[in-house]
C-alpha cells in the first residue's frame, strides 16, 4: 500500500509539473496579416469662375492697371497639400511683356508694353502693406509673393507654388450621384470613389459586424441615396459596432468603396460615389492670388483684345508631415507661398561676400544666380560655403541664387563701402 501511495504522489507531482508548463508547438507554425492601405482623403476647393480686367484708368483700384477678383484656395483634405497653379496669358500681337514694372514708364513700342504679374496673398487679409491696406503701386518683381509673367516658348505663363496645412478634425464623406455621364461640375475639386452596393444585405448588427471584420464599410439612409450631399458614414474595418460608435440600421443601404478614385470625366450617372470634406481649419489652410499690372502710356487705349484670356490650371499634391515641415522650414508665410531667403551681403579687405546669415557659409553651391536679373558666373564657392563675387556691385544690386532648391536674396546696400 505505502508503495502505491508513493507512485501516486509522484504522479500527482509529475501531472502538476506538466500543467506548468508553457504549451508549445512541436513543429512551428504561421499566420497572416492583412495589410490596409490607408489613403489621406484629398478635397482641395477652388473657384470655378474668375474675372479679370484691362483698367487703363484705374476706376477698380488705384495702383494696378490689370485687376482681377481673387482666386481662392481652401483645403478641405485630412492631409496637407502642394498646389502648383500655372497661369497662362493670351496676349494680343504687338503688345510687348516688360520684366520690369519700371519698364512700361520708357517703353516705346508701338503695340505697347505691358507688365503682368500674380500677387499672392501674404496673410488672411492683405497682399501688400502691413497696416492691412493694400497699396497695389508698391507691388513689383522685388516682391517675394509677386511672380511675373514671361514667356515660355510661345506662352507667356506665371507659375507659383502654395503649401496649405491640412485641417483638424476628422473628415465627413458626402454623397456624389452624377445627374450624367461626364459631369465635370458638380463640385469644386475632390477625389471620388465608387460605391458598391453589398449583393447581399446585413439584416441584423451580426451581419453588418461580420462584413466590417473584412474590410471598411460605408452606409447611406436609403432614403438618400439619391442624394447629392447625403451623409456616408465610414466604419472602419475591424470596428466593433454599438452605441455611440455605429449601430446597425435596417433603414441604411451598406457599400464597400473602391481602391482609387475616380476622374471626374469618367463619372457614370447610374453609379454612386463617395468624397471627403474636412472643415477647414480658420489658419494656414488658405491660399489666395490676384492679378495685378501696368500698362505703357505710349498706347492711346488699351482693350480686352489686348490681354484676351487667362487660362488657370493647377496640379493638387497630398503631402506627408515631413515633407511639409521641409517645405515650412524654408519660410512658407501663412502657407501661401515659398518665400525668398534673405542672405547678408559682407564687404571685406576688399572683397565682397555672400553669407547665408553673416556667419554661416552654405551647404552647396549655387545651382543658378543673378545679379540685376541677369545670370552671372563672376563668383565662386569658397570652402567655408561663402560666396566670393569677383567684382564690386553696383548699388541696390538683387542678387538671387538657389541653394539645394531653395531661393536666397540680398539687394547690396544704396552706397557699398569697402
């Protein structure tokens, strides 16, 4: 008996010992992982009309012989985005573009001389003058938000580049049923993405959560349906559905999305599409510009013949946080527009320096540079990363370089001294 008592006891011990063990798996094993790509809901507003104006007499406002109204931008987008807008001009044969608005005051051509340029907004209420009051006169080449039309080939163009901060919040998804085939002008611009209807619908929460466990779910009142505008409620993949988050509701019509957009010249009217909006948010996601000019004396009138059109078009970029960072720290103001570093000019023993700050030297050489609008190579790079010009400039020289893809400028002082 005491030798049965024993092998019990040593069993009970072995079986516990055994218990306390971590389970393992002989021979290995696997498993996969589904990988969601997540796409930055992209809707950036823009006007679709705009009107400009050869004033001759100023009657609009005073200080700029060409007038427009003002195109604006707004980003609506949960991400933030790169806004290249190309400006192309139809102009009249004869009439001359000056580079220089000083320049229409001595010209003398016959057809008359014009300068045309694009102002951009500096802050949320002015383009020019830090009191709020914009004097459109003191607005030429020099300023870093005016950009000055030239020719490009055959076209005489404009291009500038805005940055604008993504909004807060989290975005709403609207409705989109295009009334026909190709509609273009239902709204201002957004991505579209086609929504399909599930063949078969849930009937009950345990249906619709078996549906968001395989991917985002968007619902639509069917009621709406047929709405423009209508609210699309996102539920996201992997959501367990209840109160306050989503609910299940027989009177809903359930879709899966597609994975890209759709352009809007393919937009089908028998289909349904879904868009983002995000409330903008009140500081850094606006972007506006005008158009502004001077007109040559020389010319008795000037008419809409003589600047006939202006065609706008515009590329939309989304852009990662560190990307606009990089873009921010070169000096974007209020997101409009990439402002030109100032560098400091030295004269020294009888040189004459370029620094980036009056201490510091540059990461690179110049990959262009001018003195007075012209390109100059009568420099070199030193090795302390300062740039050494080979002669003298003349007074209130500009004199802009790009480093690493950012513009840098200095003007020289009204008297250099040495």
């Amino acid at each position: 008996m005491k030798g049965k008592k024993l092998m019990s006891m040593l069993t009970a011990g072995t079986l516990a010992a055994t218990m306390a063990m971590p389970v393992m798996a002989a021979d290995g094993g696997s498993f996969e992982v589904d990988v969601t790509t997540k796409t930055g809901v992209l809707r950036v507003e823009v006007p679709t009309s705009m009107a400009i104006a050869v004033d001759q007499f100023e009657t609009t406002n005073a200080g700029t012989q060409i007038y427009s109204s003002e195109f604006t931008i707004a980003n609506k987008s949960e991400i933030n985005v790169k806004v290249g807008v190309t400006s192309t001009a139809t102009v009249k044969d004869g009439v001359t573009l000056a580079a220089k608005r000083t320049d229409v005051d001595t010209a003398a051509t016959a057809g008359g001389t014009a300068w045309l340029a694009v102002a951009a907004k500096k802050s949320a209420t002015n383009y020019e003058a830090a009191s709020g009051v914009d004097d459109f006169a003191n607005l030429n080449e020099e300023a870093a938000n005016v950009t000055t039309f030239g020719k490009n080939g055959v076209a005489t163009t404009a291009a500038q580049t805005f940055y604008l901060k993504k909004g807060t919040g989290n975005a709403a998804y609207k409705s989109l049923k295009p009334a026909v085939d190709g509609d273009k002008d239902v709204i201002s611009y957004a991505q579209f993405y086609k929504l399909t209807e599930f063949a078969t619908q849930p009937v009950d929460a345990n249906g619709l959560q078996a549906l968001v466990d395989e991917g985002d779910v968007y619902s639509i009142v069917t009621a709406n349906v047929g709405n423009n505008g209508a609210t699309v409620e996102k539920i996201a993949k992997g959501t367990t559905l209840g109160a306050p988050n989503h609910v299940f509701a027989n009177t809903n019509t359930y879709y899966s999305i597609a994975d890209a957009p759709t352009a809007k010249a393919d937009l089908k009217a028998a289909d349904i599409y879904a868009y983002g909006e995000l409330t903008k948010d009140t500081t850094g996601a606006d972007a506006a510009f005008r158009y502004i000019g001077a007109l040559s004396a020389n010319k008795e009138a000037w008419g809409a013949e003589d600047i006939s059109k202006v065609n706008i078009a515009y590329t939309i970029q989304g852009l990662s946080q560190s990307d606009y960072d990089a873009a921010d720290a070169e000096g974007i103001t209020y997101g409009l527009y990439k402002e030109k570093k100032k560098a400091v000019y030295t004269e020294l023993s009888g040189a004459y320096w370029i620094s980036a700050d009056g201490s510091n030297g540059f990461t690179a050489a110049p990959t262009s540079f001018t003195i007075g609008g012209t390109a100059s190579t009568a420099y070199t790079f030193e090795k302390s990363g300062w740039i050494k010009l080979s002669a003298k400039p003349a007074a209130n020289s500009v004199i802009e370089f790009v480093v690493n893809g950012t513009t840098y400028k200095v003007t020289t002082p009204a008297a250099p001294t040495t």
